[in-house]
C-alpha cells in the first residue's frame, strides 16, 4: 500500500464555535481524580488507547472538559475527489494526548493522527476500504452499518503506533479487490504518514478479521519490533486466534461452535492475563492460549427472546448481544438479548457451580423495563470495578433511519458488590443516550452524548433514502455525578435545529482526554474543549 507523503488540504471545517457550558457543581468538575491513572503495560499506553479505552473495555478515561467556557470544533476537510471527514468510530490518544483514529467514507478510508487542540491532520495515510455501494446506503442501511470490519476496532500501543485489523473483503487504495486478513501497525513519521508493517494473518474458512487486542505481557517492546506474545484476534466467522511475529512459532485458533453450528462474531472484544473475553451470536465465552493452541475455557448461553421467538430487534446493529464484553474485577459483563435486556454478571474463572465448561452468571438483572424497549447496542461501563453503568439504545439503527427514531431514554447505574452480585444504585429516565456509549472520567463524571426530539419529523413517503426536512432536534453533552445518583452536574449545547444526519454520531464512541472530549461523528469528528 502506498503511503502519504505531506498533502495540501482544502479545509471545509467551520470556524472553532465558542460555548458557554452550563455547571452545576464546580467541586465535582474539579474533583481529585477517584481512580488513579493507570500505569502503562509493554503493549499499550494508559488509557485511553482505544474504542472502549482499555483492554478490558471499561469505557473510562481522563478528565474531560469541566470548565464554564468550551470550544466546539470540527474536523471535516477534502483533498480533490478524496473525502477525509468521513466517520470516526473511536479514538487512542498518545502519549501527546493527540487522538488516532479512522476515517470511513463510501469510497476511501485514512488512518489519521489529529492535532490534540485544532485538529489538523499531523499524519495521514490511506489504508482499503469498505466496498460500499450507493444501493447499499439508500436501500438497506442496516447492512452497511454492520459492517465492522477495516479497521473499526484498532488500538493504539505504547509507542504510538496504530494497530487495526484489515479483512479480506476491502478493496485497496488501487481500487482492486483486497483478498488477506492482517495486522496493520502503522508508526507516525516524520515526513506527514505513517511507516506501515502487516503481519499475515490466515482465518479459515474465508472469514473477515474484525477486531484486535494485544496480548498481555511484561515484555518490554522496541520499535520497529512487534510483540512476541502476538495479538488476540477474531473474525466474524466465529474464530479466535493469536497472530505472532515472523519466528515466533504461530498459535493454532479455534472455532467458536453452539449446538454444532459454527457461531457468528459482530462486535468488539475485552481480554487481560486470563485471556480473550468474546461474546458470539449465541454465548460468552471466554478463550485462553494453551500451548501452541487457543482453546475454549468456559461459555454462557445467554436469553435471547427474538431468536426464541423467531424475530428480530428493532434496532441495533446485531441480532443478538450487541455488547463489547466489559471486564470489572474479577467479573465479565455484558447486556443479552433479552426483552427487557438483562445485565449479566458472568465470573472470569469457572463458578463453583459451574458444570463442565458452562459458567453460571452471579447476578442477572434487568434494565429499562418501563421503557418502551430495552437493548445496549454498545459496552457497559465499569467505573472503578464497581458501578456499572448502562445506557438504553433502543429504537436506533443509523443515521439514514432517523426519522423511525423517537425517544426512548435510560441510564441506569448498577453496584457491584464483591461477590458479583448487582444492586440497583439510580436510575435516569429522562436521559437519552441514543448511541454513542457514555463515558467515565476518573473525577466520577460519566459523560452523555444525548439528543432530545423536539419536534418528531414525518416519515418519507418514498423509500429509506428519502430525507425529511421537517422536525427539529437538540444535542447535548451531558455530565452526571456518578457517585450522587446520576445528579446532572454539566451541560454543554452542542446543536438545536432541523434534523439532520450531521449531528448523528452512528455508533461512533467517544474518548476523553485531560480538559477534552473528542467524538466521532457521521462527517468527520467533533472536539470539545475547555478553553
């Protein structure tokens, strides 16, 4: 693949818009960090790196902005016909705290590195892409918006350098067909791009690589050099591996299987020392590396009322659990597919009352059943190994489906105690998270990206492609406390007008860093900043 040398760029990114942010607690926005900062290992820095911020995908990061007076800047710019202010579906700061991250268009997609405060491009390299057709966008949006593969799920490591999946079917920057799954490492240079390496990686059976994690070690790593312990890896055709380094004796995956069928992987996955924590279109499980082999340790079958019952979800992305797994302590959490959904304590060693490898959750509660509907299309968050958070998802699918969407709001903040049992702590009906996952500061802030229906807009009277110009939305970042029963302690304007896909982040997460928020958006990326 070719890289990028240093490019003139035709900004199409308005001016950087003053706001005055509503705080109802300065002592909170200020306070002393609860969690301390954790450490960086030999593979990755310390969080954020990466779409759920860090291995175990506890989707809590730095400060985030708190001051009375933020800017709001937008990242959206152009180079003749190639568009680079497509979406931004996670972010990994290094150790300059400027962010990483991809951008996806229809016909292109860059890995970038981005100015922490102006977010000029500092780096910039094409990559392949998604072979999306126009078809696809206007008549089953859905499917284009499952797609994850290219390098949705990346990270970054401890040396700067961004680290994605790349699958077998995307087309290269050539414009021809990209038939290999591997890993792409890509090192920040000098000159404006980035220096690449790819690391083979054979899936059986024709499947797609998804996502990626590092695998634990104590080992430090020297640049150029990859990492002898490899990284864990899945593919959407239910396998779990590890790829290891040219001369490192390569580890054989397994096939994830439920009733003798081959299972389905569609979303991220979270892993430490006791190994990979995935979660299929059936079961979770958990996978260790066993000698030169990965293996099957434990797996949970969890509720799934829609294939019981022979339907589908009404939203979402994934049939089935749409949750990345969360690790909290020395428990794995995810929300089902259950109706209300339940959040599901699972043990990362065997139960005792485990029998053979089926594990047997602590604790099973549901969520949201007051609402008109219950789901988590994204990760819980595990706020210093004991409040676990979950926001309501329900009735979202894409950015071309808005006008489907009303609101249907929910943030419930759960406690878990030591012997992974959950007790309820509060609960916010009048918060809308739609869908980008909240996320924790070390000060106990949980940050809300959340749009309220002002105005519900007509449906088209012709197909899904059809825009309606009528209804009228507002967006706004919220800061709840999460130590005072989700008390709404900052507020900051982000959009009040006609709805429109501009403002929609379409699963893209969010990452804070130290006075900062970036998120990811339908066009490009949003900033905001104390200032």
């Amino acid at each position: 693949m070719p890289g990028n040398s240093a490019m003139r760029w035709v900004t199409k990114t308005p001016a950087a818009t003053p706001k005055g942010a509503t705080v109802r607690d300065a002592a909170v926005m200020q306070r002393a960090d609860v969690t301390p900062t954790l450490p960086a290992t030999a593979m990755t820095t310390a969080p954020p790196h990466s779409m759920h911020d860090d291995l175990g995908a506890s989707d809590t990061g730095r400060s985030g902005p708190s001051a009375a007076q933020v800017e709001l800047r937008y990242f959206q710019r152009k180079e003749g016909a190639l568009q680079m202010g497509g979406m931004c579906p996670g972010f990994g700061l290094d150790a300059q705290g400027h962010p990483l991250t991809i951008s996806f268009t229809r016909k292109s997609a860059y890995a970038l590195r981005l100015h922490k405060d102006t977010l000029r491009p500092l780096n910039v390299h094409r990559i392949p892409h998604r072979d999306m057709k126009v078809g696809q966008a206007l008549f089953n949006p859905r499917k284009l918006f499952s797609q994850v593969a290219g390098g949705t799920y990346c990270f970054v490591d401890a040396h700067g350098r961004l680290v994605l999946p790349l699958s077998r079917s995307l087309v290269s920057p050539g414009g021809v067909s990209w038939n290999r799954n591997g890993v792409l490492v890509l090192a920040p240079n000098a000159s404006g791009g980035f220096d690449e390496q790819f690391l083979d990686v054979t899936v059986p059976d024709g499947g797609n690589l998804i996502a990626l994690q590092p695998v634990h070690t104590t080992k430090d790593v020297v640049p150029p050099a990859l990492p002898e312990s490899g990284y864990w890896w899945v593919s959407d055709s239910g396998f779990v591996g590890i790829a290891t380094p040219p001369g490192v004796a390569p580890v054989a995956p397994v096939r994830l299987t439920f009733g003798g069928k081959p299972s389905r992987i569609e979303n991220s996955f979270c892993s430490s020392a006791r190994g990979a924590f995935v979660v299929t279109d059936k079961a979770m499980t958990r996978c260790c590396r066993v000698g030169d082999a990965v293996v099957l340790d434990w797996e949970y079958e969890y509720e799934n009322w829609y294939t019981a019952h022979g339907g589908s979800k009404f939203s979402g992305v994934s049939g089935a659990c749409g949750t990345t797994p969360t690790l909290a302590g020395d428990y794995v959490v995810i929300g089902d597919a259950a109706k209300p959904m339940n959040v599901v304590v699972l043990p990362q060693e065997l139960s005792a009352g485990a029998v053979g490898k089926k594990n047997v959750p602590t604790a099973k509660v549901p969520v949201f059943a007051s609402q008109a509907g219950s789901e988590c299309e994204n990760s819980v968050v595990a706020f210093a190994g004991k409040h676990i958070l979950v926001g309501n998802t329900y009735g979202y699918a894409n950015p071309l489906e808005m006008f489907r969407y009303k609101d249907v709001p929910g943030l419930t903040c759960l406690s878990l105690a030591a012997d992974g049992k959950l007790t309820l702590e509060w609960e916010r009906n009048d918060v809308n998270v739609v869908t980008s996952p909240p996320k924790a500061s070390r000060r106990s802030v949980l940050y809300v990206y959340t749009r309220e229906v002002l105005v519900q807009p007509d449906p088209p009277h012709a197909h899904l492609s059809a825009n309606p110009r009528r209804g009228r939305e507002r967006w706004e970042l919220l800061g709840v406390d999460i130590l005072d029963k989700g008390r709404t302690v900052y507020r900051v304007p982000v959009f009040d007008g006609p709805v429109a896909k501009e403002h929609d982040n379409a699963w893209a997460t969010m990452c804070l860093g130290d006075g900062v928020l970036y998120l990811g958006m339908w066009h490009g990326a949003l900033r905001i900043g104390d200032s």
